[in-house]
C-alpha cells in the first residue's frame, strides 16, 4: 500500500486520515488516483462485485491518468476514496472508489447542466463538485468497490463525509451496479434512472430458432428471424448499402490488433470528433496504453474499401462473462449507412458468432430499437449540500422518474420483434 496525500477542491493539501479519525473502525485515506493504489488490491476488490466491467480496472483507470485524458489539467482532479483495515498484522484495502473533483459536467452521460444553471442563476458555485465515474464511460457496473456490504455502507458514508469537509456543492454516483444503488438509497442519496439501449441473445424458446451449441442464436440470419418483417427489411437495406458501395470489414481481435491497426483507429476517431467541431476526450497514449496493458479486452472492426482501411469501430468484450460494449467509432470517409453497419451489425455478428449473450449500445439512441437493441434502466445516486437545492432536486427528480417509466412503456410498445416474448429488459 502506497501512503499518499489528496488535494481538496479548494487547493489546499488534506494529509491522509489518522487512526484517530477512523470511522467505523476503517481508516479511511484519499488518494491521487489509480497510480497511488496497488493493482492487485484494486482489481482485487473488483473482482469480488458482480457484474463487473474492464473499465473498471486498475489499467483502464490508470491509463486515463497518465495519458493526461482524465487529470486535473482536463477538469477531472483524481481523489479516489479508500477505506482501509487493520487484518492480521497489516492494512487490508476494504473498499475504493473512483471520485473526481471536477470543473464542468463534461464526459459523464447523465446531465446535470439544469442544476448548475440554477446554482447560478441564485449566485451559487455548482463547481467543483465530487463525480464516482468513470470518465467518458457511461458503462453501467460496480463503482464502489467492497469487500461486503458493510464495506459499501461505510464507503458511501466516507464519500458524504468527505464532500462536506471539501464543501463542495454535490456527489454524483454514474451508472452505478444494483449493489451501489441500495447502498446510495440506505445512505439517503438521492436516486435517478436515465436509459440506454441493450441486446440480449435470446434464447431458442423465446425465439423458435436454431440454436448455438451455447444455446444463443445460431447466426446473423437467425437473429433477423426473430424481427418484425420491416425491421429485417431494413436492416438488410442498411448492409446492402455498405456492400455495394464496396465496403469490406476486417476484424482483429485482442493481441492480433497491430500498432498499425491502433493508429488507424486513433485517426479516426479524432477525425469524427474533430468534424463536430470538439477536440477528441481521449489521447492517442490512452488507447497505446490499453492495447499494451489490456489486450485481451478489445476486437476492433476495420472498414476497407479497394484495400484502404477507411472506417473502424473498437468494441471491448469480456467473454468469460460474456458481454461487449459498443465504445469508440470513427471515418475518414462517408458511406451510407456506415455508422450502423460498423457500430452494430458487425458487433452484433461477432457476438453471435461467439456466444456472447449480451451488447451493450452505449447511452441513448431511441434508434438502436430498430436494431434489436431494447431500453433498459440505467442508475445514478446524488447528494447536495444546500438543502433548498436538495429539496427541489428531489422534487424534480419524481417527476422525471415519472416520465422515465412512460417513456420506457412507450418503447416496449414498438418492440422491432417478431413475437411477444423476445425482447429483453434490463440484464
């Protein structure tokens, strides 16, 4: 374990907790980041949660710091919480969590520019404010990280403590496991539900297919089979537009991803940020480190026309729990229907293909439903220090709630499927 010190959002330098200041008989310190953590204890502890994520991990965490795409200088300041116990003679990591103190609501996925607008309007600072994300990720799973519950409870309790020592004007918890969740609501913090669209493979009873030896789909074909006829029709549309524009993919998968492949992506990811007129999030030393230090994480779909790589999309997998999130895409040239195919078609086959029982799209996108993609609750837990702003937050965040669950039956509604039965909720 590496002793550190954590700046607070008023800039002075807060040295770590003593002994004296233990709560619930866990010393709690507050860390520069992923770099001042060991990786074993960390990735320890998340492979301890459900349902977790590589985007959690100490290498993905740690890569955005020392690339410079999440620091201080890009308004995310790491001061990552950690509750410590005393076990057979030495320190054991109980519970960690990723908290930035942040200048601005960018990367983040779950929108809060109304509050901040209204902290302004009544001559109130909004920033800097506490986020437990993962930067630009907006990848639902464990964010507290604990050995048991009482680990959680006593995490959530230290984040509160902390905000109010660092008086800064509100906690954000993003796309937080079910865990999480219980933990924030026993806590007092306020909840939200936002929604993103997901694939699940269905399984051959639901479908009436042809099965996979795993029991999934047995191919694309039999994943159109399970779609309304307008659906299928267009979908087949949308691919046949990207084949006869003379459009061929290549995929690379884990290590097979060349140097070479890695930079193309980079190209042209920058390139489709750059033509909506913002500077990419991520640096090209983020995705070098991940593809040294996270190999096995990564199939990337590269688009070739006449034997130039034109277009690429990178999707991160984790077979053994057998899940893909859709991540990153860019071009250096337009093609009709491009962005589909690339983004979902392809993903979606190699899923099948592969046995994975699950796709995760990304944040919003009503447009994804039309691609088998079905809305699912997404979570996240909030506090406020000033307790009118509290109070109206709260208040509004019923009536939203209302509106999520009108909005999600309104979807289920138009299910693109075949037949009752086939369209998957939340995992």
């Amino acid at each position: 374990m590496q002793a550190s010190t954590a700046q607070t959002a008023t800039g002075s330098t807060g040295e770590a907790v003593t002994p004296a200041e233990m709560t619930d008989d866990y010393v709690i310190r507050v860390v520069d980041g992923a770099s001042a953590l060991s990786a074993s204890d960390w990735n320890g502890l998340l492979q301890a949660q459900r349902d977790s994520t590589p985007f959690m991990r100490h290498e993905f965490l740690a890569a955005l710091e020392a690339s410079g795409s999440a620091c201080e200088a890009t308004g995310w300041r790491p001061a990552f919480v950690t509750l410590w116990r005393q076990e057979q003679g030495h320190e054991r990591l109980q519970a960690a969590c990723p908290l930035y103190l942040k200048r601005h609501s960018y990367g983040e996925y779950v929108f809060d520019w109304a509050w901040a607008r209204a902290y302004r309007e009544h001559g109130l600072a909004y920033f800097p404010k506490a986020v437990v994300a993962v930067p630009f990720t907006p990848v639902p799973g464990p964010r507290l990280l604990a050995r048991d519950a009482a680990a959680r409870a006593a995490l959530v309790k230290a984040l509160v403590g902390r905000c109010q020592e660092w008086t800064v004007s509100s906690l954000h918890l993003l796309f937080v496991s079910e865990d999480d969740r219980q933990a924030c609501q026993a806590g007092g913090l306020l909840l939200r539900e936002t929604v993103q669209f997901h694939w699940t493979n269905p399984t051959p009873a639901d479908t009436g297919s042809a099965a996979a030896a795993d029991g999934g789909l047995a191919g694309f074909d039999a994943f159109l089979g399970t779609l309304s006829q307008d659906k299928r029709k267009k979908i087949r549309q949308e691919r046949r537009k990207v084949a006869e524009a003379g459009v061929r993919f290549r995929t690379a998968e884990g290590s097979a991803i060349t140097p070479a492949d890695w930079a193309f992506f980079y190209q042209c990811y920058a390139q489709t940020y750059r033509e909506h007129g913002n500077p990419p999030y991520l640096t090209t030393g983020f995705f070098e480190q991940i593809a040294r230090e996270l190999p096995q994480a990564w199939v990337m779909f590269i688009a070739e026309r006449e034997g130039r790589p034109m277009a690429c999309s990178l999707v991160a997998c984790d077979r053994e729990a057998g899940v893909a999130w859709g991540r990153y895409w860019g071009a250096l040239e337009r093609v009709d229907c491009l962005h589909f195919e690339a983004c979902y078609y392809q993903p979606l086959q190699w899923c099948i293909a592969h046995g994975l029982q699950r796709f995760e799209g990304g944040a919003q996108g009503e447009h994804k439903m039309a691609r088998a993609l079905m809305p699912v609750r997404t979570h996240s837990a909030h506090w406020l220090a000033h307790p009118g702003f509290a109070d109206a937050v709260e208040r509004f965040l019923a009536q939203e709630g209302e509106g999520v669950q009108a909005y999600l039956e309104h979807l289920e509604a138009r299910s693109p499927f075949r037949q009752a039965g086939v369209s998957p909720s939340s995992p």
